[in-house]
C-alpha cells in the first residue's frame, strides 16, 4: 500500500510545504461551512472529501479558487470487467494512461514511478484493483481507492484499448456512476460524486435525488 504523505497534514501545513499549486484541484458541488468540530464539514449530515479556500475563508487564504485537499481524498468502490488484450495493447494501454496522469492532478508521477508498465502496476491510479485474467481486466477495490482527476484520466486514456465492458463506481457519498466502452470509445452513465460531472472531465451540475425507494 503507497502511503499518503499528507494523511496526517493539517490543510494550512499542505499550504505552506507545497504552495496553492501543489493542493489538488477539484470541484466542490455543494457550499461548505468549518465547523469547530470537523474544519470542512458539508452543510448537511454528511463529510464531505474537499476543502474549499475562497477569498477570506477558512484557512484564511485570500485569493485561492476552491481545491480538493489531498489529505483526505474521495473515496469509491469499483466493480466490473474490461475486455483489453494483454499482448497486444496492455503495455500501450499502460503507456498512454501516463502520458494522461502527467497532465492532471493527483499522486502519481509517471516519471519517477518505475513499477508501472502494466495496467495491474498503476491499477491504484484508478482508485481500484485489477487482476488479469486472460484478456479480461477484473476491477474491485483496491488498498487506496482515492478518486483524482488522475483517476479519470486512466479510464478515459484506456478506451481506445478497451474492447468492451463497463466499470461501476460507488462514491462515498452514495453518488454512482460508470463507465461503458465500446468502439474505442468511453460513455459515462450517473453523477461522478469527486467533481459533479456526467461525462468524464465535463462541467459540475448539480446532483439527481438519492433514491429512497
């Protein structure tokens, strides 16, 4: 299991180490308030995995747009089953899913990580675990399902590899949604509850009724 570096980091710690650039970015879809006993809890009954700096606020920054702190993470549950071949495209596949992290927010540097030539490798990448069996990828929980905009970048950098199949997601939150390939091809299904979107990388809007029945 790779250890958090900032598990134990108070968010003004993260701050002053790494700068307002250094917070993983994201969005936060619903107005936060501090509260003394939880700094960041979410109006409401539940904890959210964000906190939100903006203008004179609770880290008492002025200035900073809202950003996901590392040190908490958004947490979700993977499960389904991806045809991609393991001779043909597994190591290709792996390759472009590290051009695409270098580009995005999160905890994985393609640069400095060695043990990466698989999908299996950086299957903690997409906040999940894969295991191999012929040319079926089987997803479920990893030892750190974390979502990042890193995470989304894995599933959306692997389709053109991806025969077909479909990966679900539960967040933390009780937000599901998936991901289904074919052609090439990604479509999201469901609200991804780490930035409110309904298409990977797409604009925040707001979230559909939980259903109670």
């Amino acid at each position: 299991m790779r250890a958090d570096p900032y598990k134990d980091t108070n968010p003004r710690q993260i701050l002053a180490q790494r700068g307002p650039q250094g917070v993983l970015r994201g969005h936060v879809p619903r107005e936060m308030t501090p509260t003394l006993d939880h700094p960041y809890r979410q109006l409401g009954n539940r904890v959210p995995s964000y906190g939100c700096e903006r203008g004179g606020s609770a880290l008492g920054v002025v200035g900073i747009e809202c950003r996901r702190v590392s040190a908490v993470g958004y947490l979700v549950h993977p499960s389904g089953r991806l045809n991609l071949s393991e001779s043909d495209d597994d190591a290709a596949a792996a390759a472009a899913v590290k051009v695409a992290c270098a580009e995005r927010d999160g905890w994985f540097n393609p640069n400095e990580d060695s043990s990466s030539d698989t999908l299996t490798d950086i299957a903690w990448v997409a906040a999940a675990s894969i295991t191999r069996d012929g040319d079926w990828l089987e997803f479920s929980v990893g030892d750190e399902p974390k979502w990042s905009d890193q995470a989304t970048a894995f599933y959306v950098a692997i389709a053109p590899f991806v025969r077909s199949g479909i990966v679900h997601f539960d967040g933390e939150d009780d937000a599901r949604w998936s991901y289904t390939y074919a052609d090439g091809k990604i479509t999201q299904q469901g609200w991804n509850g780490w930035d409110g979107s309904i298409e990977p990388f797409g604009e925040h809007v707001e979230p559909p009724p939980l259903d109670h029945s």
